[in-house]
C-alpha cells in the first residue's frame, strides 16, 4: 500500500527540529504534536509555512519566511535520507542535495546579475543530472524493496517535478522583466519541496515490503 507524502520546508526545516527540542521533556505530546502537523500538512500542503507566516505576522517580526526556508533548504534531513549503498541511489542523493544547495543560494545571489546567470546554469545543470539519475535508479532498481508497488507514484512525482522546473524557468523570464525576487523564491520553494518528495517516495519505494 503506498503511503502518501509530501514535502514541507516549513514543517521539516524549521517545526520539526523545534519540537524535537521538547522531546527529553515530555516525548509523547511531542510525538502527538509532531503527527497533527504531518497529518494537517498532508491535508492542506503549505500550511507548516503559513503557521509561521501567522507567527511572525502577529509577532511585528519583519522576516520573509519563504526566503528564510529557502536558505534552509539545503540543511540535512532524516527524512529525505537514502539510506543505500548502491552508486545509483547514492548519486540520486547526492544530485538532490546539489540541487538544493544551488537553489538555496538564490537570496545570496539574486541581487549580484553576474553571478546569478552562472546560478541559474547551475540549477538547470542540476535539474538535468537528478532527472539522469532518478532514471538510472528506476531501471536498474526496478525490482529492489517495493520499487514496483511505487512506479506509478514515482513516475507521477517525476512529471511533477519536471512540471515545476518549467514553471521556475517562466518565473525567472518574468523576474528579469519585473525584479520581484519573492516570485523566485516561492518558485525555487516549491521546486525543492518537489525535489523532497521525490527522495521521500524513494526512501519508502527501496524499502523491503
């Protein structure tokens, strides 16, 4: 039985590590705590970065959550790790995480046009090196853990992301016609969260039944 997972910046950078800090005090509510979030944020997507846009809304606090989660956005995570030893799995990894940090880099570098041309061939460089590698992982691995129970998912998500890196390359074009950065990072945002999904839905497909 697939299990369905989604991506979220907000929940996984920034409210998961949060309450993880609460778990020597009480692990129960924690653990309570921590599955209502994942359970509401599978029912209503982006709503773990609208809670902190509340937060900070009601706080006075004078901070663009989007750009934070994106500078974020390459920090380590459980729950996208691969945990195999083949190459093919480790090179999807590995260009997943490339990608992310290259996307991350985006707010540093959004204001400097040089380097941000030589950033955005990077993150298309990338995009094209995972797209190889989750190909190369569906074909040499098609029969490894339940690989074959999550093809369709996988193949769906794919399309997905492919679907969400055409829509960051339009908002770019858009960018340098109108200089509004916050489009870019909620484009770049979700490129990754796609990107996140990908890994997750691998991470469950490579395990054995």
């Amino acid at each position: 039985m697939e299990e369905r997972v989604g991506a979220s910046l907000g929940l996984q950078m920034v409210i998961q590590p949060i309450l993880a800090e609460f778990s020597r005090v009480d692990p129960q509510a924690v653990k309570a705590l921590t599955s209502a979030f994942k359970k509401v944020e599978q029912q209503n997507p982006g709503f773990g970065q609208d809670f902190l846009t509340g937060i900070c809304s009601a706080e006075s606090a004078r901070l663009n959550v989007t750009e934070v989660l994106l500078c974020l956005a390459s920090q380590p995570c459980a729950d996208y790790d691969i945990s195999r030893p083949e190459p093919a799995f480790r090179r999807l990894s590995q260009r997943a995480n490339n990608l992310k940090r290259i996307l991350s880099k985006i707010p540093r570098e959004i204001t400097d046009r040089t380097q941000f041309l030589q950033t955005i061939k990077d993150i298309a460089g990338a995009i094209k090196d995972l797209l190889d590698a989750i190909n190369e992982v569906s074909k040499a691995h098609a029969d490894l853990g339940r690989m074959r129970e999550y093809k369709r998912v996988l193949d769906q998500q794919k399309k997905v992301f492919v679907r969400h890196s055409k829509s960051f390359s339009d908002t770019l074009k858009k960018y340098f016609r109108d200089s509004r950065p916050d489009n870019v990072f909620v484009s770049a945002g979700r490129l990754i969260n796609q990107t996140n999904t990908l890994l997750m839905l691998f991470r469950l497909a490579c395990k054995s039944s």
